[in-house]
C-alpha cells in the first residue's frame, strides 16, 4: 500500500462543498458503533452546516484524500476559568473506514493543536468512550491523559442531562 498524503482544510460550513463532506462523515461516524450505530436525523442532515456557520467559536478540519473526504475533525472553543484562557473541546474525531489505521487522527489533532496555540488556548479537551481502545491509544499518543485536579479526587467523569 503506497503513502497517502492528504490534504487538511480548515473547513467554512458555509461553503457547499464543506458542508457536503462534513455531513457525510459526520453520518459515517453516527452509523458507526463507536458513535451510536444509528443514522443521523434528516433534521440534523439538513441543518447541521447552516448551524455550525453561525456558531463564531466553531473549529472544523477536514481531511481529504484526491478530494475525497477521508476524516474530520470538530471543536468548539470553551474558556478555562483557572488559566484564565480559552480552550478547545473536540466534539468529534471522524476517520472513515477506508483511510483507518494510516495516522490521520493524530495528524488532523497535531493541527488542531497548532491552531490551539496559535489562539493563546491553555488546552485541549475531550471525551471518550470506556471502550474505545483504538481512539485512546491515538489520544495518547498525541499527548492526551484522563483529568484530574488531585489523584485523591479521582479522575474526571462526563455526565449528561438530557433536554
């Protein structure tokens, strides 16, 4: 198999064609086990681009193989109150099927880690499922660990409130 080389896009939801990928391989990801296994709404296919577009602290990367969506990434920018700074959460890593297992994870969080930087943020955060080995063994090997303020403490749990 011969090294791809792809090309990382920092995306505008309001351009068709961005949009167009970001709704795909965010539909690849939902029907995935990893992201629910169900497809995506039609409400939330139809709407997804146009909402993101409004949203000012929106960050989307996307990776293409010869033009061709091969993975994505979304974060939004959050404020850390103890740095006193802002932050970026990514929301979703999306790496489709065929272009698994060839680095792309790791290259798309290393840029968004760049334009982290470049925003004076303190960190990077995520969530990731318990069983998600394969998506925690790429976190760590680009710098990412559990959270804790203080091990007596224990680590950092997510939890949810649905509305």
């Amino acid at each position: 198999m011969h090294e791809h080389t792809f090309d990382l896009v920092i995306a505008d939801p309001a351009d068709p064609m961005h949009a167009s990928a970001l709704v795909d391989l965010l539909n690849q990801y939902a029907m995935d086990v990893a992201g629910g296994g169900q497809e995506l709404p039609a409400e939330v296919k139809n709407n997804l681009a146009g909402a993101l577009a409004k949203r000012a602290y929106t960050h989307i990367l996307i990776a293409y193989d010869q033009g061709t969506p091969a993975g994505m990434v979304i974060a939004f920018e959050g404020f850390s109150t103890f740095a006193c700074k802002p932050l970026l959460n990514i929301h979703d890593v999306i790496v489709a099927k065929p272009y698994r297992g060839r680095g792309l994870a790791d290259r798309m969080l290393l840029r968004l880690e760049e334009i982290a930087r470049a925003r004076g943020c303190c960190k990077l955060t995520l969530e990731v499922l318990e069983g998600n080995i394969a998506a925690q063994k790429v976190y760590s090997r680009v710098g990412f660990q559990a959270y804790q303020l203080d091990p007596g403490m224990g680590r950092a749990l997510f939890w949810e409130k649905k509305l």
